[in-house]
C-alpha cells in the first residue's frame, strides 16, 4: 500500500506555488510594470530587467522544491534499496563462506 | 488510427484522435452563439479553438518538434488581438488586469495583447502535457473549469463580464462532460490525441481571458502547469515526451507503475506521485484529480481574494 506522504508534499508544494503566483502577479503587473521613470527606452528594459529577475528568483524556490522532493523520496530510497540488497548478498556470501 | 494503451495488462488498442469531433462540436456551439449574440469575443474564442485544434491535427498526423508545435501555437492568439484591433466595438479582452487585494485594475494596453499571444501556445501545451493516463486532461479541465465558472459568474455579479462569456463557456463544458464520462474515463474508450488536447487547451486560454479571470484560471490548471515546470526544468530544452530516452516511470509486470530511480530521468507529477511505492492508473489518476480539486479551491479563493475581499473593505 503506498503511503500518501508524496501526496501531502505536493499539497504543500502547490501552496507556496499558488503563494509565489499571486505575489508574483502583485510585484510584476502593480509595482514594477505601471511605474514609470521616464518614458524612454530604458524604462521598459529596467521593467523587464526587474520581472526577469523576479521570475528567476521564483523559479529557483520551485526548482529547489522539486530537487528537496526528489532527493527525498526517490533518490534516497533508491539509496536505501541498493543497501539493503548489499547486505543481504553480504549475509548471503557469509552464510555460504 | 489505433494507439496501444501500454497500462493496461491486456494492452488493448485504443482509437485516436478524438479531438476533430470534440473541438467541431465546441467550434459549431461558438458560432452558433456568435450568431445570436453578435460578440466578438466568441468568435475569437471559436477561431482560436479551431486553429488550436487544427495544429494538433498536423501534429497527430505528422509529430511536429518540441519547437515548431508551439511557435505554430502562437498563430492561435493572433484572431483575438486582431479581432479587438480591426472590429470597432469589439471588446474581446479588456488590457485590465485584476489582482488579489486591489479594488483598481492595473490598465496594461502594450503588455496584455503580447500576453494573449502567449497565453494560447502556453495553455495549449501545458493542457497537452497533462494528457498522461486515462481521463486525466479531460477530468483536470472539467475541475478547473468550476473556479473559472464561478469567478466569471462573479464579474457578473459585478457589471465587469457580459452573461454571452459565461453561456460561451457552455459548449466547452457539454463537450468535456460528455468526453469525459462517455469515452474518455478509466477505461479510455477514444483518447483525445494531440488535436483534443490543444483545442480544449486553446479554448480554456481563450475563455480565461475573454472572461477576464487570467489569474484563477492559471491556479486552477496548476498541476498542468507545474507538471510541464517540472518536465521541462528537469530535461532543460523544448523536447517531445516520445523523444526523451529514460522514462520517468517504470512499467511493472502487473501494469501499475513506479518511479525511475535513474538520475537522468525527466520529473514529472506522475513520477512524484509514485515516489513511495508502485500505484495502479486508476490510483494516480485519483491523486491528481484531488491534486485539482486541491487547486481549484485555491483558485475560488484567488477569486475571492480579487473580487469580493477588495469590494468588502
């Protein structure tokens, strides 16, 4: 029976994605997008300098997210498995030796 | 055309695509609709469902590259800035961006018509990504369509939505249910292919923001989008699912599925939600409808948080 652990973690996952999206979306499209220095070239490149940035930054939380997740659930116990089949060779080699 | 539905163990033959029948019935509904009310917008929404649509049918016939089928995606967006452009009148979208805990839009007249260009090849494909296990895109769709629904509702409540958006959203949603639960369900009777897929994917963008629910309609296909994040972030290029070489899960003897313990292999949400222990089709189609039905709530909250919260303070 596989337990509900990755599960919850998605749940908590989806909470701080929905969390970045609508802070995201406030930062972006209320403070960096409608303010406006001057209206030349410049200010359009530092608008989307700025919400690059933003986006960069958001994406690593998620990204470090995903390999948190990853190196938990599956590479550890791929860890654990292969161990765990070690010493049962190892008690095998033992018992015939 | 057959497909082999390789989870199950009798490995039957399943027809595809579907898509010509479905994204007909949804285009046909639309024009229909577009004759009585006279709304540009549903016209809109009816050419970017068709071009949608027509996009995935080149790509079930001939596999386009991880590239071309979204760049042939952009074409999608294009009849609704043009629409707006060209028809004096025509409000198919309003350039007003509403956010949570503001009572004033934030007004983006350059941004928001590149933003819709994007939003089709991007909704589009994120729906497409989705289509992984029997009735997954069709169910996703059908549970993030009821936040959709009931923010529009809301708008209006509010003046700020004509009720034309909210009855164009009924094809849609007739054509969902009656895929879903007739053809689409554990046990797949027809998959949808790639046509279904993007034309149900284009429509949702396009009724996301005729409707002007941008933001809710984002949170409630979050799975979509982050199981699209996930895979393209671990295999860091635009590719095709049928071109990566390591599989993200494993098939076992009994047809349930595992996850890959090969570093290389892509992270998907059903590799994720397989990370403990093997888990039938039937298992993980569940977990990610509760993974929706976990995210629509958030996005009914998204919409409280836009509309109702700011008009109470």
């Amino acid at each position: 029976m596989p337990s509900n652990r990755p599960l919850f973690s998605l749940f908590a996952i989806f909470t701080v994605a929905w969390l970045l999206v609508l802070a995201g979306a406030v930062v972006i499209f209320k403070f960096i997008v409608p303010f406006t220095y001057c209206h030349c070239f410049y200010d359009g490149v530092a608008k989307g300098a700025f919400s690059t940035i933003l986006a960069v930054i958001w994406l690593g939380i998620l990204v470090a997210m995903r390999d948190q997740f990853v190196r938990k659930n599956i590479l550890s116990k791929a860890q654990k498995d292969s161990e765990s089949e070690r010493e049962i060779s190892q008690d095998a080699s033992n018992k015939l030796g | 055309m057959t497909v082999l539905d390789y989870h199950k163990p009798e490995r039957p033959q399943i027809p595809r695509p579907a898509g010509p029948a479905i994204f007909g019935g949804v285009v046909a509904g639309e024009i229909l609709l577009f004759f009585f009310s006279s709304s540009y917008a549903i016209l809109a929404l009816a050419l970017v469902t068709l071009i949608s649509g027509i996009v995935g049918i080149v790509d079930d016939l001939a596999t386009l590259g991880g590239l071309a089928k979204p760049l042939l995606l952009l074409i999608g967006g294009i009849p609704m800035v043009a629409i707006q452009y060209l028809a004096p009148g025509a409000s198919v979208y309003s350039s007003r961006l509403y956010l949570p805990l503001f009572s004033h839009p934030t007004y983006l007249p350059i941004l928001y018509p590149l933003l819709v260009i994007i939003a089709i090849p991007v909704t589009t494909n994120t729906i497409n990504t989705i289509d992984v296990l029997n009735g997954v895109m069709s169910g996703t769709l059908l549970i993030a369509f009821v936040p959709v629904t009931v923010a529009i509702i809301i708008r209006i409540y509010l003046g700020l939505s004509s009720i034309w958006i909210l009855l164009a959203t009924l094809p849609l949603i007739a054509s969902l249910l009656s895929f879903y639960f007739f053809f689409h369900r554990y046990p797949s009777k027809i998959f949808p292919g790639d046509s279904g897929a993007l034309a149900l994917g284009g429509a949702y963008g396009a009724i996301a923001i005729i409707g002007g629910v941008e933001i809710v309609a984002i949170i409630a296909i979050l799975p979509a989008i982050l199981n699209s994040f996930l895979f393209l972030s671990s295999v860091k290029k635009l590719v095709e699912h049928r071109q990566v070489s390591v599989q993200p899960t494993i098939l076992l003897q009994d047809s349930r599925m595992v996850a890959s313990t090969d570093r290389k292999a892509p992270v998907t949400l059903v590799r994720l939600l397989v990370s403990t222990g093997p888990q039938s089709e039937r298992e993980i189609t569940r977990n990610i409808f509760k993974l929706d039905a976990y995210c629509a709530g958030l996005a009914l909250t998204t919409a409280l948080l836009i509309w109702v919260i700011p008009l109470a303070k």
